[in-house]
C-alpha cells in the first residue's frame, strides 16, 4: 500500500505552518513507515510546491531547491516518476525551468524525448529542439 502527498502537505513539512497541520502529516508519514506504506510524492506536486514556495512564501529560488532536494532525498519519500528528483539537482542553474526539467524527467521515465522550441529544455538530455 502507499500514501501520496498532496502539495498542500508537502508545504506544511517544509514551511512547518500552520504548526497543527504540519504536525498531523509528519504524525501520518510516521504512521505510514511504521506499517510499511509507501510514502509517494509526484513530479506535478513538486513543481506545485516549488510554485508555491517561491510565489506565495517568497522563499529565494535555490532555499526552494534546496528544501525540495533535502525533503525529496530523505529516504522516506518516493519521487514518481523516477529521476523527477534529480531534476531539481544542483548544478542546473542558468538551464531549462524547475518545469521544463520535470517535463524531461517525465517523459525520459516513459522512455521518450522531449520535442520543443524552448531551447533551453533542448540542452537537456532527452530534449530535441524543433525548428522553423
């Protein structure tokens, strides 16, 4: 069996309010590795978060980074699809969106390529530029 988070939860563990809120997910989330669930996060919830991070709580773009790396990477969760994770990776300053990466990750999990005209999300490994 497994759980999946709703981005409305992950923001709870990360921002850590309203305090009740983010002590009942971390209570479920314990309460899911006790019976062995498995404890699931989507690429669309991540990108979601980074959203709202940075919009809605002002948080500078590489503190959202680093707080989706940290939460993502802590062996508790499970990032679907596989890679989405690293997608968030350091390094990738100055390359395609958090978004276009994901989209890539994605796609790269369902064995495809990425066609677009961003040239951007074309740099990246699986993407394929598309020209005029």
């Amino acid at each position: 069996m497994a759980i999946g988070l709703d981005t409305s939860v992950v923001l709870r563990l990360l921002i850590g309010e309203p305090r009740v809120q983010m002590e009942v997910a971390r209570r479920r989330i314990e309460r899911a590795l006790i019976v062995g669930e498995k404890v699931v996060v989507t690429d669309l919830v991540v990108a979601e978060a980074f959203h709202a991070l940075r919009h809605h709580y002002g948080v500078p773009e590489t503190v959202a980074l680093g707080r989706l790396r940290e939460f993502l990477g802590s062996g508790i969760i499970h990032v679907d699809p596989a890679g989405a994770g690293e997608a968030l990776g350091p390094g990738t300053r100055g390359q395609a969106g958090v978004v276009d990466r994901l989209i890539v990750a994605r796609h790269h999990a369902l064995g495809a390529t990425t066609a677009t005209f961003d040239r951007r999300q074309a740099r990246l490994e699986g993407g394929v530029l598309l020209r005029v």
